[in-house]
C-alpha cells in the first residue's frame, strides 16, 4: 500500500525514479514486496520504463558477482 501511495502522489511534469533490488526482500514469509507488487501492477503502462540489472551489472567485489550467479541460477531452478 506505500508503495501504491507512493507512485499516485506523482505531480504534473515531475519524474520519478524508483531504485531497488527484488532479490533484497527481508519480508516475513507469505508476504510480499511492494517493489514485487508495483512492477507487476505497472506492467504495460505507457510512459513508464523499467531497467533491470543482471549479474553482468554489479561492480562491487567479483566474488559478489558470482554470489549473485549463484542465487539467481538457484532460483530459476526452483521456479521450473
């Protein structure tokens, strides 16, 4: 619900970025992100842009890439 207050409190001829990681969520189980949330309700809707970063993308320590490798090939493995 913040999320969505958020986004509709947007004025005219503002801009908006919104910044997160949905691998990052600290959440109780069963409950979901509202980053998660908002891109699926955004989805398709004209004048919005979504960038994504991949593991290519992280510039910290290279053992930080490959940590990220790791949980992202773990995860599509459980999503078959």
């Amino acid at each position: 619900m913040q999320m969505k207050m958020f986004l509709t409190r947007l004025g005219e001829g503002s801009r908006m970025v919104v910044t997160g990681d949905p691998t990052q969520v600290d959440l109780p189980p069963q409950t979901r992100s509202g980053l998660a949330d908002a891109l699926d309700a955004i989805d398709g809707v004209e004048g919005i842009s979504v960038v994504r970063f991949g593991e290519k993308d992280v510039v910290r320590h290279a053992l930080v890439a490959r940590i990220v490798g790791a949980y992202d090939a773990r995860d599509r493995e459980t999503k078959r």
